[in-house]
C-alpha cells in the first residue's frame, strides 16, 4: 500500500533496484561471499571511468578489508549492505547495487517522511498516528534527521545532496538500512519524533503491508492539479488557459502508441493554432532514459522564442539523467529553466552498463563514461557535478500541495508571460555565442545548417555557426566539430572580428599604429589578427590575448567595431 506521496514498497525497490537471484549460503558462505566482494571490486576498477575521482583507493582498500573482517557471521541482508556501502564511495550516482528485493525480504516501517518547505513531513503513517501527518518530523529514534541524511550518505550512490535527501527518503522506512546505519534495532520498535509529538512503529513483513490500516497525507489534498504526474503516461500535452501550453515529458522514451515525431506534429500544430505567449516543458519526474527522444520538441523551441513566446523548462528534485541533459538543451534553444534543483547533476558519470555477481546473483549497474555537458552546450559551460538549479526558484509548498495546487505553474500563470531572464554579462562568451552575434550583426541571413558533429540543431546560435562557416568567418576544429560551448579568447575573437570586417566591408578606423604591447605573444595563428584589431582600438595595452572574454566585453568589442 502507498502509505505516503512517493512511499510504499516500490520505492524501496527503486531506490536500490532488484538483484537476479538469492544470497548465498551453506559451510563455504564466507569463500562464496569473498568470491563476489573480490569480483565486484575488480569489475568496478576494471569498467568505472574513474573509480577513484571521489575517494582515494586506499579507502576502498580499507573498506574492503572492513568487510572481510565479518563474512562469516554477517547476514545475508548486511553483506548485501556492506556491498553497496563500498560503491557509495564512489560518489556516482549511476554506479550502485541493485539489492532492492533483499531489502523488501526484511521489515518495513509504516511512516514515511518527505522534504517540503525546508523540512521533512511525515507523509505516512498508521491509522492511530494519523492526526500527526503533516507535521515536521525531527528525529527517528532521537537521532536529529540531518544526521539520518549524513549517515545514508555512507550507504547509498549519490552525488549530490539532492539525491542523497531523495535516496534518503525512499529508503527511510526500511528496517534492514536503518538497523545497518546504528539508527535503529531490527525487531525493535522505531520512535518517529515530530514537532507535534512522538509515536512508535513496529516494523512489518511485505506481505502484511496489504492488509495495515494505513493513512496518508496525500488522502488530504482538497483536489489534483491539472499538471500532476500522470504516471505511466510517457508525454501529453494540453493547453491550461488561453495564454499558456503545457507539455508533461515523464520518460525519456519513445511512446509505442505515440511516436514523438507525430506528438511534435500535434503539438506543433496546436501551438499554431492558438494565440500562446508561454509553453512549459515539464521534466519535474523525468528520471531519464535516451536524451535524443525530445529533440523534435526542441527544435521547435528556437521559433517560438523568436516569435515572443517564452518556453519554460520545469525541472525538480526527481528530474535525473537524461533529462538534465534535455533540461540543459533547452537552454541552449533559448528556454528557461524554472523550479527546483535536481537530484540528477549537471555533469555526471552515466551510460550504465551491468554485471552480476557469480554467488549472490546481485546485480551491479556501473557507469561507463563521464559526461561534461559543458563540452557541449553553452549552458553546461562552467558546471561540475552539482544540481542542475533552475533561473526561476519556486519550491512545491506544503500548504499547496494540500489545497491541490501546483505552486510552481500557478507562478508562471501569474507571472510567466511577462518574466524576462536577467542577463549574464559576466559569463564567459563562447564560441557559438559570438558567431550568433556576428550572424545577428550581419543581418541574420539564410544559413545552410553547418556540418559539425558537436552542434544541436535546435541551438539558438546554430544559424549563426553555419552562417560564420559558409562566410569563413569562423571554421571548425580538427575532428569535424566546432566546440561553440568553448569559451572565447581574446585571440580567437580577434581573429573572428577581422574575418568579419573583411567578409562584410567594413572599413574601421585605424587609432594606433605600430605594434601591440601585451601581457604575451599571441599565437602564431592570430598574431595579425590581433595586431589589426590593436590598431583599430579593439585590444587594450596589456591585456592577456590568452584571456577568457566576458559576454559584456564581447558585445562591446563588436559594438565598437560596428558603431
């Protein structure tokens, strides 16, 4: 029984997955379980991309040892434990051990807590507590809930503090994760302190979940948005009043009744219909999947915002994966992010593959590669792996989410339509950026779409790319890319800016003479570039032609050139 918003035994399950089969045992359980510790171990070293990025290998060493030290006489359920506690040192959350139904084989708790308005709120609980559901919960058997988080934090995969909350939460109500973090006593009963008061819970068996008097917060909701998650529904879309489209993107997979190709036809052919001035995109329970699902949607996005219409990426704590990456691509299509931050970092390990242990059966999912969005798009430029925090911050409130309202869309309602984005001067101009702003410069002429590997067609400086390549005013990298997500040097914009008066005609005025006086020699490749554009006033005395420019300073180097 789902016994709060998110809670039940299928959480459980998703927050640490199902193994393949049964944990060893019999005389030689320790030989069988050093076998699988060894196994594990070699793997991770042998296919992580970088096991060690988090953690030094001496404390995986340590770790392993540690374990080895209680083979014997440890449970099958804590041997699991001990397992995924040696991959949370990775600090990956892709990287992790999928022991969802060894945990399910053990006691469950019958409360759950979830993160609203700053705090955690008791979201579950048994009929007789039910006057209490809605208070903060402060303590489980008085260890502080902050210390709670810090200890899962040695348990589970995750490399944020959103995921590691999230994580927290799915698996809060579990006897084996609590008794394993010293927070609990398996066979004990549990005391949940709220701001209300405290109560006790007995741990219950699966099976008996079914058959427990069990209340919920969500039983109180005076109603259900119109944008609430329709789970198992891949994407819909519907208009929300006259002014505003909403699109709900739940999975990052194609829809066998709906391919997304003729879901954008409809939803194109819906917003030509229609007098909009904002759609949103919401990723707020995307959990990922393939990222190149969404382009058709994306490529979209560029006409609307040059017809005015403001296009919103929702995100929130349950966006992850593939859906930060659709999240940052529509960034770079010229949308806005509005929301909360992610339990899915910005760059992140990912691109699972799997292997399975030889005695336990227990499956291991393992990352594969690194992915830096900020080799990619512009808006990745500068990010590590952290929460993907959106531009416009409106967190779900309790009291909202009771009345059955989204606090979030009933923002952009009110405010959506009229809301413009603060600039960015100090953020480093990049490649793409400047050749959409020589492209704009020039007119913004037809542009065939250029041929780099690395370039999004729904990019809003794509045309701009093609353009400044079709004229020559800029030019790829070895490897057929372009790199436009690369932050521009005072040498290379130099050499982008005469390319640009020569292609267009222009005859700036000569302010200096003889030759640059800089902090260092310019590249051989661009020493005439910057020496014209020192003539013509563009680089001051001293600078660094190596230097990184600012957006401010980009625009005001063309302004200067073309005023």
């Amino acid at each position: 029984m789902h016994i709060g918003t998110r809670l039940g035994a299928a959480g459980l399950a998703a927050a640490l997955l199902l193994p393949t089969g049964a944990l060893a045992a019999g005389p030689d359980q320790a030989q069988a379980r050093q076998e699988d510790l060894d196994t594990l171990y070699a793997a991770l070293q042998e296919h992580h991309p970088d096991l060690y990025a988090n953690t030094p290998q001496e404390a995986f060493e340590a770790k392993k040892a540690e374990i080895e030290g209680r083979l014997a006489e440890e449970s099958d359920v804590d041997f699991a434990l001990d397992l995924q506690s040696l991959v949370a040192l990775i600090g990956d959350s892709h990287t992790t051990t999928n022991i969802g139904s060894v945990l399910n084989s053990t006691g469950l708790y019958p409360f759950g807590a979830e993160w609203y308005d700053g705090s955690w709120v008791l979201t579950g609980a048994e009929e007789e507590d039910a006057a209490l559901l809605g208070q903060t919960v402060t303590a489980l058997n008085g260890v502080p809930m902050d210390e709670i988080c810090t200890r899962f934090g040695t348990l589970v995969s995750a490399d944020n503090p959103v995921k590691l909350r999230r994580q927290t939460e799915q698996l809060l109500y579990s006897e084996a994760c609590l008794d394993y973090l010293g927070i609990a006593e398996s066979g004990e009963p549990l005391e949940v302190t709220t701001s209300g008061g405290s109560f006790t819970v007995e741990a219950l068996p699966m099976e008996d979940f079914g058959d427990a008097a069990l209340s919920s917060l969500s039983q109180q909701r005076e109603s259900t948005p119109a944008t609430a998650y329709r789970k198992g529904t891949y994407y819909f879309a519907q208009s929300l009043d006259d002014t505003t489209y909403y699109i709900q993107f739940n999975q990052c997979m194609e829809d066998p009744k709906q391919p997304m190709d003729g879901f954008a036809a409809q939803v194109e052919a819906e917003l030509e219909a229609g007098d909009y001035r904002q759609v949103l995109l919401d990723l707020r329970n995307n959990g990922g999947g393939s990222d190149g699902v969404l382009v058709p949607i994306l490529m979209l996005v560029p006409g609307l915002v040059e017809e005015g219409v403001k296009v919103y990426g929702l995100v929130g704590e349950a966006t992850y994966s593939s859906a930060i990456i659709n999240a940052v691509e529509l960034v770079d299509a010229g949308g806005v992010l509005a929301g909360s931050p992610t339990s899915g970092s910005v760059n992140h390990f990912g691109s699972t593959g799997s292997f399975t242990l030889p005695n336990s059966g227990i499956r291991v999912s393992c990352s594969s590669k690194y992915i830096d969005l900020g080799t990619l798009l512009e808006a990745g430029l500068g990010a590590q792996v952290e929460p993907l925090v959106p531009t416009v911050r409106v967190e779900q409130t309790l009291d909202d989410y009771l009345a059955g309202r989204d606090t979030l869309v009933d923002w952009l309602l009110a405010n959506g339509a009229d809301y413009t984005a603060p600039e960015q001067p100090d953020a480093p101009l990049t490649r793409g950026r400047l050749a959409w702003m020589l492209w704009q410069a020039a007119g913004a002429p037809e542009a065939e779409p250029a041929p780099f590997s690395d370039l999004m067609p729904f990019a809003y400086y794509a045309p701009g790319v093609g353009w400044c390549d079709q004229t020559g005013v800029a030019n790829g990298v070895p490897g057929g890319a372009f790199r436009a997500s690369c932050a521009v040097t005072l040498e290379e914009a130099a050499q982008m800016l005469v390319r640009f008066v020569r292609q267009q005609g222009l005859t700036p005025a000569e302010v200096r003479s003889g030759a640059p006086v800089l902090a260092s020699d310019p590249a051989p490749w661009a020493s005439e570039s910057v020496a014209q554009a020192w003539r013509w006033g563009l680089v001051a005395e001293g600078a660094d032609p190596t230097g990184v420019l600012t957006r401010a300073q980009g625009e005001a180097l063309l302004a200067r050139l073309t005023s």
